[in-house]
C-alpha cells in the first residue's frame, strides 16, 4: 500500500462518481471469481446491481465497472487474468489504470476504445 496508489484509488472513484450521478462506488470491492476472491480497487454498481446484490461481500457477480489500478507488483498477466475474471463475472467493463492515469478499458470484445459506461473519462 501507498499514499500514491490510495490517491490514485480515490481519484478514480471520485470521477466515476461525479460523472454517474447514480449508483455506488466501492473501494476494494471483492468478487468471487473461478480462481477465488479478487478484490477490484474501485467499483461502479449501478442502483439495480444493489438493490439485487446490496452489499453482499463477496459479491458473486462482478459490478458493472471494475477498476484495477496497476502497482509495481502486478505482473501483466496477473492484471489480464483478473480483466478475464471480472468480464467472466459479468462486468460490463474492466479498467486498467497505470501509475500515470492512463486508462485502458475492456469489455466482452476485447480492448475498448473508451468506456461505453462513462465516456470520455480522464484523471
């Protein structure tokens, strides 16, 4: 852990959130997964994922945005592995972010140009 990748956690869910204007941004948001429990860094559930869900931790499906922010101890496939999980889960979308606020989206169909979500996002 570090003040970087915490501000960097909350920086992200800041922005989901202002942009949004509905649903619940979760920080350290867990998902049971076929390889186990993943734990997103941040999350969007819109307001019918939690009137299903609630709050349930784990979550056994994976909110509609799951967000891993990349730290220097993520190997690569570590990062695509938990992309393939979470989309597995039902994510609409994964976001990568790297330490220099470049966001990588996923979805269904691969690489994403932007977020279908909340486009045009920038940190």
């Amino acid at each position: 852990a570090s003040n970087k990748y915490g501000n960097l956690q909350f920086s992200v869910g800041r922005e989901i959130d202002r942009r949004k204007k509905s649903g619940e941004v979760i920080t350290e948001c867990s998902v049971q997964t076929s390889d186990g429990v993943k734990v997103a860094d941040v999350a969007w559930a819109s307001d019918e994922f939690i009137a299903e869900h609630g709050l349930a931790t784990p979550f056994e499906q994976a909110p509609e945005i799951c967000v891993e922010i990349v730290s220097p101890g993520n190997s690569k496939r570590e990062i695509e592995l938990k992309v393939e999980l979470y989309l597995a889960k039902g994510a609409t979308e994964v976001w990568v972010v790297n330490a220099k606020k470049e966001i990588t989206f996923y979805g269904y169909i691969g690489k994403l140009k932007d977020s279908k979500l909340v486009p045009k996002i920038k940190l």
